[in-house]
C-alpha cells in the first residue's frame, strides 16, 4: 500500500488552531449533539454527562479522555493478506465511489444494476491503486432493498480479495455484514483481533447523528471494527459559509461520535472523518472540487493529526454531469489537496461524477491514472551524487541529446510514470489512431480490463457458506 | 495582482540543497557552458573567465557575484499603471500560451493567424486574472515572417493595456520591441528607470546559449528590460533522465544567463526560468502535466529562492490534443504546483494545447476557470471568534439548515468562489440547457468576451506614431 512520506501541507497556525479548539469546545458544551438513539444517550448520562432530551451535552475534556482511548493506527486485514491495509500514520488506502443510485456508460445515463456494482467491483479488484472497492459502490436497484446489502457484501467478498466496507443502513445490515466477515475470515474472534472491514458512519449535519446509522455503528464498535465518524457538510447547507465555522462544527461532531465509538467498546478503532464541501448560493446546488473544498481538506488533515486520530478525506469528487474536462480538473482538485493532506482513508478516490449521484465507468479510469501519477507525484526524490550523472554530461556534450546516452539506456525502462490513460501522441499519429478522446479511451480501457479480469481465489466450502447464508437470510427478510 | 502569502510547499532538504549546488559548480567550472555569440565571449574573457572555443569555463564564485547584482524583486510597467506588475516576492503575475503555431477552435485545428493573434490578446485583455497576453500568442503564419514581430508588438500595445513580452527572434526583433516601447511610453529614459517589457531568453539544452537569442538578450540588458533565462528541458532529450540532473543543469544554466546579464548591464533585472517536463521514452513525444515535471517545479521554486532570485515556471501545460479530461487534469497537475510554489512570472498560464503545439480557445477558458480557483484556494483563511458563527447554530439547531439563516444572509453573495465555467446543475436542469459539455461551455464564453471586447483607450498621436513606425519597418525589412 502506499506511504505518504513527503511533507504535509498545513495552513493553520497554532493560533488559528487554538481558537478552533475553543469553538468545537463551545459547540459541545453550549449547544450540544443530538443521538437519536437511546443506548447512545444511556451510555453518555452514564457516563456522567448532562443529556436532555435527544441532547447530550458534552464535557469537552471527558470528549477528549474518550478520543485517547482510540487507535492512532491500526490494521484492517483483507482475505488476500498482500492486500490487508494500516490505516493512520503515512498509510493511504483508496477506495471507489460510495452510494451513488446512477451509472454513466458513455452517452447512457441510467439507474445502477447489481451487474454495475459487480463490474465496478472487478475493476477495483484489477487496478493495484485501489485497496478497496469501497462498500456501496453503486445503488443495484434491481435488487429488493431490504437484502440487497446481502448481495453488495457477497460480491466484495467474492469478486474482490481487498478490504470491503460494512453495511451501515441499519443495525441489521450491520450484525448480517458481520455474520458474512466471520465466515470469510474464520469466526468472531479472528475478526475482533484484527479487524476485517470499515463502515462509514455518516452524520446527520448540523450536530445530529441518527438512529439507523447508531444502530450500525454499535453493532460495528461491539465487534471492534472500525468506523470512520463523518460530518457530512455541504457549507452553506449543512453547516454556516464560513470555512472555520464549518471546521469547528466537523470537530464537534467527529469527536461526539468517536466519544460514542469509545463508550461503546473502549480501544475500538475509529477515524476522524471528513465529507466537507459548499453549496452554489444561487441553486442550491451542491459544488465539488471547490476550492473552498480544499482548504477545508488541508486545515481537516491538519486538526485531525493534532487529536492523534486517522483520518478520512478527499476522493476524486467533481459536481460535472460528463467525464470532461471540469470532471478531470475538478476531481484533481480534491484529490492534489488529499495527498497533500496525507489523508488516510480516502472514499470515493474512483469513479464519482455529478457530485456523487453518478457512478462513472469512464471516469473510474481517470481517477485512477490521477490516483497513479499522486502516487508517483508523491514519492520522495532521492538526491544523492550518483542521480546528478555528471558522466551523462560529459558523453553527451553541448547542445547534445540524452536519449542515447548510456545514463539513460540503463534507466529508460522506469525513470518516467508510465500513463494509463493520458495520451502524447503527435497529432498526425493520434488522428490515425481515430482521434479519440481521454473519455473515449477511457472506455477502451475499463472494458478490455472487465474482459481479462479474473475472480481471485476462494475456499470452495467458505464460498458456499457465504451464499447459503445469502439465500438464508433474504428469505427471513421476506425478498 | 496577486500575492501568494500562502506557505511554500518544499521539498529539498538542506543537504539535497548542498549537493544540488556542488552539481551545478562543478558542471560550469568542468563542463562549461557554450555561448555562440562573440560579445558574450568578449565579456566573459573580460571578467577572467576562461574560454576555449565557444565554451565558457565559469568559476562558480564568480558567478554568484554576478548573480548577487540581480535585483530580488522588480516592476514592470504596464501602460494602464493598474495593470502595472511587480515581479518577485509573493508576487505571481500571469500571460497566456507562448509560441503556437496552430490553434484548435471547437473540432477544427489549423494554422494561427493574425486573427487568432489579435483574438487572443483580446481574451487575455478581458480577464482580469491573466496579467499579459504574453507574447507570441500564437505565430501569425499568414503574415510575412520578417516583419511579423512589429504587427504582434503593435497588437499587444493598442489592444490590450497590460505587461506584454519583448520579440527575441533576433536583434533586430528585440530593437524594434525596444523603439516602439519608447514610442508608447515615452522615450529610453522611462522605459530604462522602470521597465515595461519582458523577455524570454530560452536557452538551447544542454548547457549551449544560441547566438539568436543572445543578440536579443543584449539589446534587452542593455536596455535594463528584464529577462527570464530558461533552461529548456524535455528530461530524457535535452538532459539525463533524472530529475535532480535536470535541476543541476537548469543551475548552470539559467546561472550562466543570469550572469551574462549582470556582465552586460550591472543591476539588470532577471527571471530564474524553468520550462522543465519529460518525454515519454517509448515515442521520445514531449509530455507536460506530469508527476515528474510537477516535482521539478516544487524544487525548482525552492532553488530560486535560495539564489534570491524572482522565478518563472509553470503554467497550464498538457499534452492532449482536445480540451477534455485529459486537459483539464494535465494543466492542474502544473497549476496547483506552480502556486505551491510560488511561481513569481507565469506564462502559458492560459491556452495552452498538445504539448505547445496549438493555441486552444476553449482550453483558453478552462484554464482562466483554474487560475481563479487558484487565487482563490491560495489566498488565508481568516480564522478568528467572529468566523465561527456560534450564533448561527444557536438559530438553526440541531439537524437544521443554514440557508436560510441571518450569517447566511449577511455572507451569500461573496462567500464562495463563484465559477466561470463549471456546472453544479442538477441532471435535468443541465439536460434541459442542451447537456452541454465544459468545452462547450467554454466555447460560449469565449464568444461572448469578444463579442463584448472593448478596445483600452490610447492617445491618437501614439498609435499613429506606433503604425507608422510598423509601416517604415515593414517596408525596411523588405515586406
């Protein structure tokens, strides 16, 4: 997996950080966070803090003894072990586009199949950048909505051999994506010692976590699984247009829950999540690959790391309705900020379009070469006497050319990213080859890849455990 | 114009520093550096350097004297005084594409003309984010080669009243850049106290300075007109395919120039330049927008600095022969680097197509759309109690929304960037408004700023006194 060891990017000085600290210390205590949920509410006034009616409002130090108790890093193991992942530290781990309920297939707009979330599922099992396929990769609305979460599962276990994210839709889904990880891995106990999958834990922003999403979160915490507790913010919307204001919010409403997380198993995994952009003032509408987006990711990398807590941000995000030119520019945008952040689990890193509602073959191509040359991109230099091949000069001489020379001969093969999808031809040579487009190659390369793919390897017996249990349980859920 | 009081990204650790200058002292002192111009040779044999042939053997001392006799920062006047520049410090200023000989328009790409030249300039004149047109636009192939220089200089004066950049084909050229400035300022005595041209000195590399660009050189020093000395690098055919070689050799290099420049007139001001990508060793195509180049340009920033000298580099560069995906991404992966940088003197900041090649009208468009979302990204939070907002979430509450409240109210107009080109309309909407793409957006825009276009007001005996000297010109230079 990939080690971020280039600097980070920080923006906020100490000053700015300790004024940020009084006010998500203010938020808390003044105005509180509401859980919809009275296990929640239960272990917050047992734990001796004041909760009045669905508001529980919080001691900022008590949120903070809570916080220490969580993992700075941790493991989630993959079935395939070259595939397990660290999150925290220098750690970045990807995964693809998470919820969208439409595809695009080039001109085609349409709802999401289950056969699209299981081609995008093979795609993130071809390309080594991604270390998951996320969870909810695409909304398959030709299956019954109550056990679909059955089927979503099933082919991240099958089709994938990589890290694949817990069902959060409610407190069933969760105790039954459990049920299936035990299986896969070979109990509860293997499970609790390391972790298998993570589950997003979306907040009802401004300050409010519901019930469904809780009922999840404590199935996952129970079990010691991580969960990545998200202030979900469109600025202007879901939070004031003030970017402080917004950042203080996420740290009030991150810290409650994963003062929840800990309650409910001291020492159980988390990470400070991040879901931050704006919305159009005139339509409403909301905007990605903002700027405003990027420094709220910047500042988001940087409060997280004071807390000592992973953190998740970032992605290919881009509110276009096509993978054009706003779509490249734009997803750049947010993923450039997201190295430069060092974020640790980044969502949506492959395939979003139209500010999340699209999931996008051709655009899943783009974002990984973006995702490709991120990773080149930030790969420390090594400076040393023998990179600066004084002798390179002297053979080549004035005015000269290096493509020949001996220097180059031996390194030509890997001195330089090697593009996926970005294309260099002269004109002449591009025109033959049918002039197409980056969109358009896009789309040659993501069906020769679902072409070769190959499903990874998997226990015969263990597979059948798996669908018996699918077909078991859709049918007490009464699909 | 813009001043980036964001912090540098830097990468160059001191010792990386230390071995980059022990490269490049000992390519000039060992390898030397060619200067096919006699007058260069004269100087430098003048100042104790030692010369075989072309070659001039440089004490690596004696260059940084020279190189000490720069000044760190510098203005350049524009005949409007508001769009006067400052070049250094945390100044950036900004011009559009420099050299193509082609332009592409929607799906037709051709030979550039007049027309395109004067269209362009008219763009750059219309955006407040660019600071130039630049220079050559776009090579006018429909005009006589000889004299063209005079129909571009002249277009730039009277239809743009910004910064633009001297001719450097040639002697001749940069004189009658030189004569029509006096013209338009006011004689050799303004220009010489504050310049008002600058002047891209490109060197041939490796380690050669043409003899072409040197007689432009001394016509613009002696002058006291800035020049920007820019090693021109494709890693892989103009130097050895490692990016600390390059930046050892753009030392030499860009030093070399530099102190040619102090050796013709003491105190003349000077760019840093770096134009610096790789070529793909497959084809041996120049390829812009990469991992490789966006590094270079992060150390490249970092090295000017410790030189204390003002820099140029960056820009909106891609290969790729449409303004897609592709374009979109390639011109950020040099753009949000050139602001981390800091870059002081950007060109090709907007237009800029296929590797150079072609001035694109739409990439035009999309490229101004990223420059204000850099300006926008780089310039300080505010960060104090008053940004908080704690009032509004008292008005809101919990699970609210903030579109509606008094913060909200007082801040809306102003408080996110506000797009160009980029669409957040919601599918139906968008499809309703013809489903256009953001090349096709562009396209309306582009039409529309020269269709509002206004020419800058310009006293009449002036431009009679500029067009008469293009017309004795022209008719001197035989065309």
């Amino acid at each position: 997996m990939f080690r971020n060891t280039m600097p980070r990017y920080d923006l906020l000085s100490d000053e700015a950080m300790a004024t940020l600290d009084r006010g998500w210390r203010r938020i808390v205590s003044e105005i509180g966070v509401e859980f919809l949920s009275d296990r929640a509410l239960d272990l917050f006034r047992a734990a001796g803090q004041r909760v009045e009616d669905n508001t529980v409002f919080l001691d900022p130090d008590f949120v903070l003894e809570q916080v220490a108790k969580a993992p700075r890093e941790f493991d989630v193991a993959a079935r395939n072990p070259e595939h397990s992942v660290h999150i925290g530290g220098d750690a970045m781990a990807f995964g693809a586009v998470y919820g969208p309920p439409f595809v695009r297939q080039g001109q085609v707009r349409r709802d999401a199949t289950m056969e699209d979330f299981r081609s995008f599922a093979k795609l993130a099992q071809s390309f080594d950048t991604l270390d998951s396929a996320g969870g909810v990769v695409c909304e398959p609305n030709d299956t019954p909505l109550d056990s679909r979460h059955l089927d979503m599962t099933l082919a991240l276990q099958t089709l994938t051999d990589k890290l694949y994210m817990g069902n959060v839709v409610s407190g069933v889904n969760a105790r039954d994506t459990i049920a299936m990880s035990e299986i896969l891995f070979g109990g509860r106990e293997v499970i609790e010692r390391t972790p298998v999958t993570i589950s997003l834990i979306n907040c009802n922003s401004p300050l409010r976590w519901d019930d469904r999403m809780l009922d999840a979160q404590f199935e996952y915490c129970a079990a010691a699984q991580p969960v990545v507790l998200t202030p979900f913010i469109l600025m202007g919307a879901m939070s004031p247009v003030t970017i402080p204001a917004a950042l203080v919010q996420q740290m009030a409403e991150a810290l409650s829950g994963i003062a929840l997380a800990q309650l409910i198993r001291p020492g159980c995994p988390v990470v400070f999540g991040s879901f931050l952009s704006n919305i159009d003032m005139q339509s409403g509408s909301p905007c990605f690959g903002t700027p405003e987006s990027a420094t709220g990711l910047l500042c988001t990398g940087q409060i997280a790391r004071h807390f000592g807590l992973p953190f998740r941000t970032g992605g290919a995000m881009t509110s276009s309705q096509l993978p054009d030119a706003q779509a490249g520019y734009e997803a750049l945008m947010t993923l450039l900020p997201t190295f430069l952040a060092g974020a640790n689990w980044v969502m949506h890193a492959a395939g979003w379009l139209e500010g999340g509602l699209v999931a996008c073959y051709e655009k899943f191509v783009i974002d990984i070469e973006l995702l490709q040359m991120m990773r080149e991109e930030f790969t420390p230099l090594e400076i040393d006497e023998a990179s600066l091949a004084f002798d390179a000069h002297t053979e080549v001489g004035h005015g000269g050319h290096f493509l020949g020379a001996m220097h180059t001969m031996e390194r030509f093969r890997t001195c330089f990213y090697r593009p996926l999808l970005s294309s260099s031809e002269n004109y002449e040579r591009w025109m033959r080859g049918g002039g197409v487009d980056a969109a358009g190659r896009a789309e040659q390369i993501y069906q020769k890849r679902l072409a070769d793919y190959e499903q990874p390897p998997l226990d015969d017996a263990v597979r059948a455990e798996l669908e018996e249990y699918v077909v078991r349980r859709r049918a007490e859920l009464g699909d």
